[in-house]
C-alpha cells in the first residue's frame, strides 16, 4: 500500500493538485488507506521539521530569561 500510496501522492504533487480528496479513495474493503497514509506521512514530515524549531524556541526563551535575571544580579 505504501508504494501505491506513495507514486499517487507524487503524481499528484507533480500534476499541481490537490491530494487531500484523492487519498480519500475507498478501496473494496471499505477502508481508505491512502488517507491513513497521508495521514501518517504528513504527521511524520511535520515532526521532522517541529522538533527543531521547537528546540531553538526553548533555548531562545530560555536564554532570554537567564539574561534577564543575571541583570538582576549585583556585587
């Protein structure tokens, strides 16, 4: 399924369409696979990107506040 999925998505990315309706396609069981695919793929593509942005958002806040504290600090 992976494969089938996979090519389909790709052949509509290269055709400037839109996926989201055509992965929805049921197949003869009933089951739409290419939208749990999707699914798993856009989650999976997303993290990669959203760890390390989060990463460098925590250590900007973070260092953000240890520089405003060390301003409260005095001799």
């Amino acid at each position: 399924m992976f494969c089938f999925c996979r090519s389909k998505f790709w052949d509509l990315i290269a055709e400037k369409k839109s996926p989201y309706e055509e992965m929805r396609l049921e197949f003869a069981d009933g089951d739409q696979h290419c939208w749990d695919w999707f699914k798993d793929y856009s989650l999976s593509k997303g993290l990669l990107y959203l760890v390390p942005f989060s990463i460098i958002f925590v250590n900007w806040v973070s260092k953000t506040i240890l520089r405003l504290m060390t301003k409260l600090y005095g001799y």
